[in-house]
C-alpha cells in the first residue's frame, strides 16, 4: 500500500485525525484529569515545571546559535546582546515578561536594520 493507492476523498482527514489530534488529546485529557489531583508544591510538579522551562530554554539557545532567515544574517553578538538586555529588563523593570519581549525586540529589530 502507497499513499498514491489512497485516493479516498475521506483519507487525509482520517490521517490528520488519528495522527495528529488523538495523540496529543489523549495526554491533554489525562493532563487535565490528573491535574487536580496533584499539590501546585509536589515533587511531580516541580518536575514537570523544570522540563517545561529547559525546552523553552533550548529553543531560545537554539534561536540565538543557530538562527534561520533573516536573523541568520545579524551577528551573533547582537542575538546574545538583545537576549541579555531582555533580561536584564526583566530583572529591573518590574519581572513583567511582556517589558522583557519588547526590550529585546526593539534592539534586535534596531540592530538588524542597522546591519550591526
């Protein structure tokens, strides 16, 4: 069996279906079921917090190393630099994540139009 012998009209919705939204429903389900059980201060938790923050911790290392399309073209100082000054902002204006964004924003898009 190919995917060209799957010519039904109904096919690619029942791939999307059973490939794309039961699996990640399930453990929403089960993420909302346990989650009401479990204490905001238990060992669980603090876990699942330390994995959730070391992802977004290496998407952002990954955007800064090793960026795609035009920020592959800024320097890499500027990258670090605009990172660092958004959290610098966030510690000493207020540790308001929106301010951070914007900070970082304003130079990153600042320095790519001055090509720094």
């Amino acid at each position: 069996m190919t995917w060209q012998s799957l010519t039904d009209w109904w096919w690619p919705y029942l791939f999307i279906l059973l490939a794309g939204w039961l699996p990640t429903d399930i453990w929403r389900f089960i993420g909302v079921l346990i989650g009401g059980r479990v204490r905001e201060d238990s060992e669980a938790l603090v876990i699942v917090r330390a994995v959730a923050t070391a992802l977004v911790a290496g998407v952002i290392a990954q955007l800064i190393l090793y960026p795609s399309g035009s920020l592959a073209e800024s320097s890499i100082f500027l990258r670090i630099g605009a990172a660092a000054a958004g959290f610098l902002a966030y510690l000493f204006l207020g540790r308001r994540v929106i301010v951070s964004v914007i900070v970082a924003e304003v130079i990153l898009v600042g320095g790519l139009s001055f090509h720094f």
